[in-house]
C-alpha cells in the first residue's frame, strides 16, 4: 500500500525538482551579463557570461542524458 502512494508521488517530486533547478538557472543566467574571456588549450573566446553558464549547463544536460542512456543499455 506505502509503495503505491510513493509511486504516485515521486514523479511529481521529481517535475517539482526540475522546475525549482531550471528556473534557479534561469536566474543564474540572466544576472552574469557582463563579459569574460575564456581559455581552452591555445584558444581564447570573448562572450557573455550568461552565453557561457547556458552552453555549460545544455553540454552537462547532454552529457548526463547521455550516460544514463548508455548505463541503461548496459543493464538490458
């Protein structure tokens, strides 16, 4: 019977997470306007940092749908 009401709940848990942590970033994004230059190995490129926390958090994104998908294939 608990195990029937936890399965109704967690997903709405899990949407209530993900709206709290997507409109955090949001947040975060909008307020780092200013520009910064970022380095990688022999490259530097001149943006805005909200530009930069919006690439970094699709690329993570991308990267944990990614590996879920693959240890979920591993599993089957």
């Amino acid at each position: 019977m608990v195990k029937l009401k936890m399965d109704a709940i967690l997903p709405k848990i899990k949407l209530s997470a993900l709206l709290v942590l997507a409109v955090l970033s949001v947040v975060l994004i909008l307020q780092n306007t200013q520009m910064v230059v970022t380095r990688l190995l022999f490259v530097s490129i001149g943006m805005p940092l909200a530009a930069l926390l919006a690439f970094t958090l699709v690329v993570g994104f991308a990267a944990g749908v990614f590996a879920s998908m693959y240890i979920a294939k591993r599993k089957s």
